[in-house]
C-alpha cells in the first residue's frame, strides 16, 4: 500500500515555498524531499513571512511592465510587485505604492472597495505613502483600474 503525505517545512528561501512529501510503503517511511533537508525541521510550524518594510505593517509595493507585446496580447501586462499582504485584524497598515512608468501618462492606481475602499491614482514616476487600520476579517483585492486583469493583489486579514 501506498500513500503520500505532503507538509509545509519552515526551511526559508525567498521566493520559494518547500513543501516535504512523505511516500508511506509497507516498510514505513521513506522521505521524498530535496537532499539536505533535516526532516524533523521540515515537520516544525511554518512562520508567516511578508515583504516588510522598516516598521511592522509596511509595505512597498512597486509598479512593473512585464516585457510582452500587449497589442498582440489584447490584455494589459503590468504587474504589481507585491501580490500578497497578510495582516490580523486590528494592524495599521501603511502602502508605500511607487508608479515606476518613465511616462507621465503611465498611470497606475492601487485601488480598493469597501470596506477599504481606495483609490491612490499616480501618474508615471510619482509615489505615495497611505495608511488604514483593517477591521474586518477576510479576503480583499486591490487592483489598478487601468491594467485589470493582469495587475492585482489579495490582502489577507486574519482574526
């Protein structure tokens, strides 16, 4: 009989989630992960990990033109840099949101609706600091009205 069981592992390199997958055989275990991987620290909780700033909370998130031929495309294809915020409620937050365009009139927003409802609108080259206390459990989206559907990022607020 086999099965395979797979767990998060706290072992950092940034960018990358491992995950350690166990295949379980009649024999017992037999782990399946990358070599040097100590698989008792594999089994530990795994931290939350963000992109800070200097101050709990802070993030900066910048605009991004992805190298791609948009007329062809027929989509838009910028990006933010950060896509994914984690935060409990009762945090302040504050956004250092930096539009990265040459040209003025590459405009970006970070945009939100309710209950965070936003909406920083930055022509080429300027930047923006703001603040909010989230107050509500869930998941939100916060997106650039001119670059949908590809520039988009999910704030996650926890209990």
């Amino acid at each position: 009989m086999y099965s395979i069981m797979v767990t998060k592992t706290n072992r950092m390199i940034p960018g990358i989630l491992i995950l350690v997958a166990t295949l379980t055989v009649s024999s017992g275990l037999v782990p399946l992960m990358p070599a040097g991987v100590n698989l008792a620290e594999a089994q530990t909780s795994v931290k939350e990990v963000s992109a800070p700033g200097l101050n709990p909370n802070e993030y900066y998130i910048f605009t991004q033109e992805l190298d791609a031929k948009e007329s062809q495309l027929g989509v838009p294809v910028a990006v933010f840099t950060l896509t994914n915020i984690i935060v409990h409620k009762g945090d302040n937050v504050t956004i250092h949101f930096y539009n990265t365009a040459d040209e003025l009139s590459d405009r970006h927003t970070f945009s939100m609706q309710s209950p965070y409802k936003m909406d920083h609108d930055l022509a080429g080259g300027q930047n923006a600091t703001f603040s909010f206390k989230v107050d509500t459990v869930g998941g939100f989206t916060y997106y650039c009205r001119y670059d949908l559907p590809s520039m988009i990022g999910h704030l996650e607020v926890l209990p």
